[in-house]
C-alpha cells in the first residue's frame, strides 16, 4: 500500500533547523538520485538565508521545494506507484 505524503510547505517551521551544509548535502544528494531520472541541477546551490529559512537557487526556491523533490525521487526509486 502507497504511504499517502503531503509535500512540505515553505512555511513550514522544521525547515528552519536545516543548516546551509545541510542542504547543500541535500543538493548533492538530488543530483546523484535525480541524474538516473535525468535530472541535473549542476548550478543548483544554497542562496541566502530569508526569515530563518535557507533558500536553493533553483530561482530562490525555498528549501523545501528540495526536500520535496528529493521524497519523489526516492519514492521513484523504491518503485512507489504515484497517485495522480
């Protein structure tokens, strides 16, 4: 059976204790899983910090546009049927 997951939302308070070494671990991370789905980001890198929450520049996408990315390329590489 499918766990049924709700994508982080930017507002969302637990982003908050992810350091900038964090997520640019969790940068890396999308572009070793994403490369098998063809999906790179070579560029992709933290930005600037904005009201306590670390930014990605994919165009100033907060941190949780990665942690949700990152959670459906997992969930592709466990062979998780995704629901429309």
């Amino acid at each position: 059976m499918p766990i049924h997951r709700h994508p982080m939302k930017p507002t969302d308070p637990r982003v908050r204790f992810y350091t900038e070494d964090q997520i640019r671990t969790l940068i890396a991370e999308v572009n070793e899983r994403g490369r098998k789905f063809g999906l790179v980001w070579p560029s992709a890198t933290t930005d600037r910090t904005l009201d306590g929450r670390v930014l990605v520049r994919f165009n100033t996408a907060p941190a949780t546009t990665l942690l949700n990315l990152l959670s459906l390329l997992l969930d592709a590489e466990r062979g998780d049927p995704w629901e429309s």
